[in-house]
C-alpha cells in the first residue's frame, strides 16, 4: 500500500515552454501533497505544500507564479513551471500523506521527475 | 546551525557489516522520526516511523530515538550490496504541521 506515483518520469523541454507534472496516490487518499525539488547530492527542499481544494502554501523563496500547483481531487496534485529556464532544471519529487490516521503522520514520496530546461 | 545533523559520508563497508546511521537535531518539538532510502535518480522509499522515543524493530533494520539526547540511529544488520544508497532521516513536528525537516542524507556504499 501507500504508492505514489508520477508522470512523466523525465522531460526536457526549450527554454521559456511550460511543463506540467502529475502527482498521484494510487491506492490511499491524500489530503495533503508536497511538492520538494532536489538537486544532485543534495537533500530535499520543500517547495509547497498543498491540499485538496485549497490554495497551496509555498515556502519562503519560492515564486508561486512560477510554479503553479493544483490539488483538484484527493489522489491528484499537478506542478506546472512556467516559462521555464535552465536554471529550473532539477529533480521535482511529490509526495502525499493520508486520510487514513496510520498514514496522517508520514509521507511517501513518487519516483521523481527529472527535468531539463535546453 | 542547522536543524537536523547528519553525516553525508560516504561510509563503506563490507558485506554483512552491521551499519550505524545517526541524526542529531536541536528542535525538541521534534515528535515523530523517519528514516528513508533514497537511490540514485528514485524518489525516497519509507523504511522506519517512530513516534517519540524508543526502539522500533524491521527485519534487518531497527531504529532508535532517544530524546532527551535529541539523537536518532538506523541500524543495518547484514548489510548487503543492495543496501547501498543514501539514507535521509527526517523529522516533524505537529505544530509546524507535520512539514518534514530532512537531514543531508548519508551515502552508503556496501562492498561485496
């Protein structure tokens, strides 16, 4: 149980295109996403944090109109960056934490998405 | 200084070493503690959970907390090749609604 899963698992796209990134909880209900990026030999910084319905809470540093999250359902969360540039290029992980009380307290993380801004 | 200390490594050891990981932290709002493992290009996979202190118990891997010294271990009995990867505490506190605080990660090599 508690899988998450993400799409793509990797893109590249031309500097100044956007790029969506799915986030999914394939066999729990999340009421709360996070969004982290990571960067090679580094550990996680948390970008957001999101949940069902509501506005996403980004944190300090990050441009919430450049990275626009969407929590629409309670087993989907999207991350779009806009008119993005090399220097986005990162490994973006999600990941969700529970309805349920035996997960409320932790989170599992997807397998990433690797993106590169040409 | 920062929130939670962890040692990157690398650390290597042989085949069927027993493997000792460690955090400290300085938050003693800290109540609920996570190791991960973490391979390379894969999002992090969720070893041990434990609320507050204590031993917790998995198969090869047993976790401890001690709070009152605001350090935690991950132990590793026979480690196998397999096992190398970089290995994430993390930590959280209700009351900064449960955001996870990661440690660097700790990169562990095991040699066959």
């Amino acid at each position: 149980g508690a899988v998450v899963s993400q799409h793509p698992s990797w893109v590249i796209c031309k500097s100044g295109t956007s790029v969506k990134i799915e986030c999914r909880s394939l066999d729990f209900q999340a009421t709360t996403m996070f969004w982290y990026r990571q960067f090679p030999k580094q550990s996680l910084m948390l970008m957001a944090t999101s949940n069902e319905g509501s506005k996403a809470t980004y944190e300090q540093g990050v441009e919430k109109d450049k990275f626009l999250i969407n929590h629409a359902s309670l087993t989907l969360s999207t991350l779009t960056v806009t008119s993005a540039h090399p220097e986005d290029s990162s490994f973006y992980i999600c990941s969700a934490r529970g309805v349920l009380s035996v997960l409320s307290d932790t989170q599992y993380f997807g397998p990433g998405t690797r993106l590169t801004v040409l | 200084q920062k929130e939670v200390e962890q040692d990157p490594g690398p650390l290597s050891v042989p085949e069927g070493a027993i493997v000792s990981l460690n955090c400290t932290y300085s938050n003693s709002a800290f109540q609920y503690f996570m190791w991960y493992r973490q391979y390379s290009r894969k999002g992090p996979e969720l070893l041990m959970y434990t609320y507050s202190s204590g031993n917790k118990e998995d198969g090869r891997f047993t976790a401890q907390v001690d709070k009152s010294s605001k350090y935690i271990s991950l132990f590793i009995r026979d480690s196998q090749p397999s096992d190398s990867a970089t290995y994430l505490c993390a930590m959280s506190a209700m009351e900064y609604g449960n955001k996870l605080v990661f440690g660097a990660g700790t990169i562990l090599r095991v040699k066959s």
